[in-house]
C-alpha cells in the first residue's frame, strides 16, 4: 500500500483547513463570537503541519 506525498498530504491538509475556518465561522455566528477550544486546536495544529520545513 502506497502512502501520500508531501505534495499530496499538503493539499488534503489546506482542504481540512479551509472546511475547519467555514466551520469556526459558522459556529460564531451561531453562538454570537464563542470559539470552540477543540476547533482552534485542530486549525493551529493543521496550520502547524502546513508550515512545517521538509
């Protein structure tokens, strides 16, 4: 079994980001601005993984 590239896991890791930003959007709106702690974990550590050197 092949596993992904860094060009690939990248890729999957900007789409997790982008539907994890949608996602704290929508949570504030519907909770008038409260963030939730687990969603900002997830975002920092993809962020984290998406600026990582190779």
């Amino acid at each position: 079994m092949m596993g992904m590239t860094d060009k690939q896991f990248d890729a999957h890791n900007k789409i997790l980001l982008r539907i994890y930003e949608d996602t704290r959007k929508e949570i504030e709106e519907l909770t008038g601005g409260k963030k939730s702690e687990k969603l900002e974990i997830l975002i920092k550590d993809t962020e984290d993984s998406l600026n990582r050197p190779y």
